[in-house]
C-alpha cells in the first residue's frame, strides 16, 4: 500500500497540536501551536477563538467546490 491517496488528499488535514496554560493577569490562558508533519515552522494562537477562526478558515478554503457538508459526531 502506498503513501499516495490520490483526490482524497485535499479533504485530509493534519497538525500537531500543542496546548500549554499561562497566567496572564492572574488568570489562565490557553496558549496554542500547530505545527504541519515534516514542517519546521509552528503556527501560534494566543488562544483557543484564534485557533479555531484559523481552523474555519483552512477547512473552508480547502472545501470550496463542494456543496455539502457531513458532520461526524464526536464522541
């Protein structure tokens, strides 16, 4: 089996994830990085809405062209 997935390729995505908790003004923060497999660069959020705006933003520009969407329950 190869590592080559052909179309599906653009409907997967991944990322190494890292969370870590600071205090800022007394009170605790979620900081957050993703980082590409095989990449050297990181990707920093100073907290979890910025995570997810960017998230949102890279799954709709790689899900342009298709005109449904299948939510998966998690859990």
């Amino acid at each position: 089996m190869g590592g080559d997935l052909g179309p599906r390729r653009a409907e997967y995505i991944s990322y190494l994830l890292r969370l870590w908790r600071v205090t800022v003004e007394g009170a605790p923060v979620w900081r957050v990085s993703l980082q590409r497999p095989g990449a050297a660069e990181q990707t920093a959020f100073a907290g979890l809405d910025e995570l997810l705006a960017f998230l949102r933003a890279e799954t709709r520009e790689r899900g342009k062209g298709q005109t449904t969407e299948t939510e998966v329950p998690m859990g």
